[in-house]
C-alpha cells in the first residue's frame, strides 16, 4: 500500500485525498439522521424540543422504549412481521426462481411472448380497489395469504435474476445434461449453487419490502392479533398524539412529559430498522456482487 502511494504523482495523491474527504463528508451526512434518531429516542422530550439533540442523548431515558414494550403488544407484532417477512420471502424467492431459470433458457418454446407478456404487467397496474375486491371476494381478508398471494413475484426481481443466468456459461448445463441431469437437478444442485450472490441481494430486496410493509395491511387485516410491527407502531404514536391532545396540557399532559410524539417516533425508527442492520452484514458480500453482476449482464 505504501510502494503504491510512493508511485502515485502529487496531483493524483492530491486527488485521491480530496476524494476520501468527500466521500467522508458524505458518508456522515448520510449517516447523521439515523444517529440523530438513536440520540432523539434516549433524550428527553425537552431536550428534542429545544433542539439540543445532535449526535448524543440529552438527558438520558428510555421512556419512550418503556412506553412501546410496556404492554407487549408490539412484541408480539413484531412475531407477526417475522412470520410475514420470512414466508414471504420465501414464497417470492421460490417464484422468482421458478420463473426466471425457463425464461433464461433460449430453448423454451414460446419465450419470446411470454417475455412481452410479463413485461407488460410492469407497465399496466390494476389498482387498489380492483385489488381489495379480487382479495374479498376470494375470501382473504384478514389472512396473512392477503398480502403474499398478490405479491408472490416481483417483475422486475424476475428480470435480474433472469439476467444472471443468462450470463452463466451454457457449458455447465450441457455438461450435465450429458452426464443425464435433467432441468431440475440441474437448478437444484447446479444452477442454484452459482447464483449465491444474487439470491443473497433479491432475498434482502424482498425481506426489507415485506418487512416494511404498512398499506396493504392496513387494507386486509382487520384483527389486532395479526397486525405487523409498523401498523401497529403508527398505531402507537397515534395514541401518544390523542393522548397529549386530551390532556389539554394539565397535569396528564405534564406526567407525559417525556412521552411525546417526537421520542416515540424516534424510537419507532431505531426499533424498526435495527433487525434489518443486524442481518445485511452478513449478507453484504454477496448482496454487492449480486447487485453488480445482476444490473449488467443479459
């Protein structure tokens, strides 16, 4: 490393300098509002209020965590979104697959229309209500198969995947169909091995889309028992916000001090994006290749 800094000439040291200050400056303005959440759901409600939050807790407490798991229906929402995210992805991973390796083979009769036909769907959206009446009408509602059967694929996941086996050699599956593989031992024990890191980057794609998912809930289950964490966390700060404007700022409003809006928010964030943090290291190294190679090839 320092034989090749040695060789690099003033100007290009000066700079590949101004380019690490840059991308420094900008990896902390990236970087500040998540920091500046943490702070703000340990600090006090005065301390956000008077904008003395930055990259620290002011007055530390954990009252606004106090008030979201004190009565443990957030843990159980938050059950609720791992039986959601993880069948979901599974489902969405299954269905990718399935549909993207025939569609990277050139011998499948009919491949060309069959491609035109999906990628219309891309282009022409039904629409809510369209959609809420196909899910009562077949008798859905409030079931978790509401929110994975109209979302069992995504398109354009479909393509990237479909992309990358395309830009695998054919000379490995000629290889096996000689030795007398047929096409799903082929996916299985073949295919699927070399396609590792795209699937790492799909499946972190469709778990922290199902796991942020708000609306379509919101729209088809109707039973508290089955509501997921960010449905149920907008719940939570609307009754922090009904409760402050109840109380008419009397003594209620002065006991709640420390449970505004602004500390329940913050803590929401923290708490709904700390899984996702705590599983994309280790998927991180093939999460970038499989982005890359996916984004490029076909």
């Amino acid at each position: 490393m320092k034989r090749a800094i040695a060789r690099l000439s003033p100007w290009s040291l000066a700079g590949h300098t101004l380019n690490y200050i840059f991308l420094g400056i900008m990896s902390l303005f990236t970087l500040y509002p998540f920091l500046y959440e943490i702070a703000a759901s340990f600090s006090s409600s005065r301390a956000i209020t008077a904008g003395e939050v930055f990259f620290w807790p002011v007055e530390f407490n954990t009252e606004a965590y106090k008030r979201l798991f004190e009565d443990g229906q957030l843990l159980h929402a938050m059950g609720n979104t791992v039986i959601v995210t993880a069948v979901g992805t599974l489902l969405n991973m299954v269905m990718t697959v399935l549909a993207a390796y025939p569609l990277s083979r050139k011998r499948l009769v009919g491949r060309g229309p069959l491609l035109m036909f999906i990628t219309f769907t891309m282009i022409y959206i039904s629409g809510i209500i369209p959609n809420f009446i196909l899910i009562k009408s077949l008798g859905l509602m409030d079931s978790y198969f509401a929110l994975w059967m109209p979302a069992l694929i995504s398109t354009y996941n479909m393509f990237v995947m479909k992309s990358f086996m395309e830009g695998l050699p054919d000379e490995i599956e000629e290889s096996a169909s000689i030795d007398g593989a047929g096409n799903w031992l082929i996916l299985v024990r073949i295919m699927l091995p070399l396609c590792k890191p795209i699937l790492a980057a799909l499946s972190l794609f469709y778990a922290v889309s199902w796991w942020n998912s708000y609306f379509n809930v919101m729209l088809y289950i109707t039973s508290a028992d089955l509501q997921t964490l960010m449905l149920k966390l907008y719940q939570m700060i609307k009754q922090v916000d009904q409760s402050l404007l109840n109380s008419g700022g009397g003594s209620e409003g002065a006991s709640s001090v420390m449970l505004t809006p602004e500390g329940i928010k913050a803590a929401s964030v923290v708490i709904a994006i700390t899984p996702v943090l705590c599983v994309y290291p280790f998927l991180q190294k093939h999460f970038v290749k499989g982005v890359l190679i996916g984004s490029v090839k076909g």
